[in-house]
C-alpha cells in the first residue's frame, strides 16, 4: 500500500484527468475547490457548483471533508455552511474509495435521492415531505440564482455577491437566510 501522500497526489491526478475543474487552495494538494455539475434527469441538471474538499493528513484512510461554497437547496446540505450530510462520507468511509468515487458517484446520489428524514436544512426537508412541488421549485429557484455556470466561476466571490441589489431586495429573508443587512 503506498503512503498517504502518494494516494492523495494519484487520487488529486485523477480528478483532474476526469475533466474537473480543480482550483487549489494554498498551492497544495491538501485542500482545493471542485467545479461539480448538477446529475442529468435531476432538478439540479445543469447546475454548477463549486465544492470545498479538505483531505486530512490521513487520507485516504480518514474521509475528505466536502462542502458547497455555492448556495444549494437540500435537505442533507447545510444551507449556512455548505456542509454534507452523507453517510458514505461521514460514517463508512473506506480506503477503497477515492475523489473520483465522491464526485462521480457519492454527490451525485445524495442530489438524486435525498433524504429528508436525516436533515442538515430542516426547511429543505419539512418542505419535501409536505409539499414536492413546492419544494422542486425552490431547488430550481437556487439552481437558476446560484449555481449558473457563470456564477460559479473560481473567483473567490461569495453566492451572496452574485446577486443584484434588485433579485437582493426581492428576495425572501425567510428563503436564503445568511443574507448580510443591505
């Protein structure tokens, strides 16, 4: 078996021979952002985001930590922090699994299935369970405010500076809290 920093510059090569935009963090393989692309047949196809990853000193044997920098409407993300409510990354990791795996098949999965009754965005999920149609609008709502392709380049802006002051001021406080006082 190869060391741990062996594993993390194959797994970091892979994903960017897997045609992923990778930006890194600091110059160094350890933390970087991903630009990940909503599932096709999803309500988040065609979505972009740009996803946090942070591989601790003993990766692979410790599980990335993953985050959506772009704002996202789902009950198993963190709408604040962008965190990931995933089991496979969080509880049953494997060395067996890479970055690839995360992006091309964890992420992926969690958008496709959500599960409401294990929420990070209690909102996201109360609103799933009483009203689909409702909620399948506001995913598709953020999709189209946050995650355009334009709006998620690696610039270092926030989600919250891509809004106008006109879609800022029409906004609901009550749909994207966080929104800093205008």
């Amino acid at each position: 078996m190869s060391s741990p920093s062996k594993r993390r510059e194959m797994d970091f090569m892979k994903l960017m021979m897997g045609d992923y935009k990778v930006e890194t963090i600091n110059d160094g393989m350890q933390e970087f952002y991903v630009e990940f692309h909503g599932p096709n047949d999803s309500l988040y196809q065609g979505g972009v985001w740009k996803v946090r990853v942070e591989l601790p000193d003993a990766y692979p044997y410790k599980s990335p930590s993953i985050g959506f920098v772009t704002k996202i409407y789902h009950p198993n993300v963190d709408e604040m922090s962008g965190s990931v409510c995933l089991d496979v990354i969080n509880q049953t990791w494997s060395p067996m699994f890479d970055l690839l795996n995360v992006f091309e098949t964890f992420l992926p999965q969690l958008l496709l299935y959500p599960n409401p009754s294990d929420p990070l965005n209690g909102e996201a999920a109360a609103l799933m369970m009483r009203d689909r149609q409702a909620y399948e609008l506001k995913v598709k709502e953020y999709c189209e405010r946050y995650a355009k392709h334009e709006n998620s380049a690696a610039d270092g802006n926030s989600s919250d500076e891509v809004l106008s002051d006109e879609e800022y001021e029409s906004s609901d406080e009550e749909t994207v809290p966080g929104n800093p006082d205008p």
